[in-house]
C-alpha cells in the first residue's frame, strides 16, 4: 500500500519554490505580529497604538496594512499583523513597543 512520509527518519522534506507564498520576488512584506491584544482590540486601537509610542507612521497606508488574526472558528486570537513601509522600519517599531 501507499505510505505517507511525516519527514521522519530518512525522508527529504524540500522546501517550498520561491513564488509559493505569492510575494514575488521581493520576498515577504515588512511586517510585526503583535500578541496578547485584548480580544476586543480593533484596527483603530492598534493604530492608537502605535501613535502613543510614535511609530504610528511607519505603518503602511494601505487599507489592509492592519490584520486581526482570527482563530478558526472567526474569534479574536489577541494577535495582529502590521504592515510597515519598509524593512528597516521592523527593528525600529519591534525595540519601541518592546522595551
């Protein structure tokens, strides 16, 4: 019969092609996950936010540069994800809204 292989002992997991996550060739876009949110928090909250700790303009301004990640079952999971203009924006707003 047919086997499924898990990536145990003796397989050979590939990685994926380039073009697999759909972002071309740029890679990725610069982003931050925020976690522990409260499960209440909306986009305008995130973007109060980040105005407190002034890197309120480092955020992309597309219309979907704030996504409130879902669980399956469409409930807040207290995580976000935040676009930024640029690579060099990550560190930047990931030391202000750590320390």
């Amino acid at each position: 019969g047919l086997q499924m292989n898990r990536g145990g002992p003796g397989g050979c997991a590939r990685p994926p092609a380039p073009a697999a996550h759909g972002y071309g060739q740029g890679g990725p876009p610069p982003a931050v996950r925020l976690r522990g949110l409260p499960f209440s928090a909306t986009e305008q909250d995130v973007y109060t936010f980040f105005g407190k700790h002034d890197v309120v303009e480092r955020v992309d301004n597309s219309k979907n540069a704030v996504r409130m990640i879902t669980k399956g079952n469409g409930k807040a999971s207290g995580q976000v994800v935040v676009l930024l203009n640029s690579r060099g924006d990550i560190p930047v707003v990931q030391q202000v809204l750590n320390g």
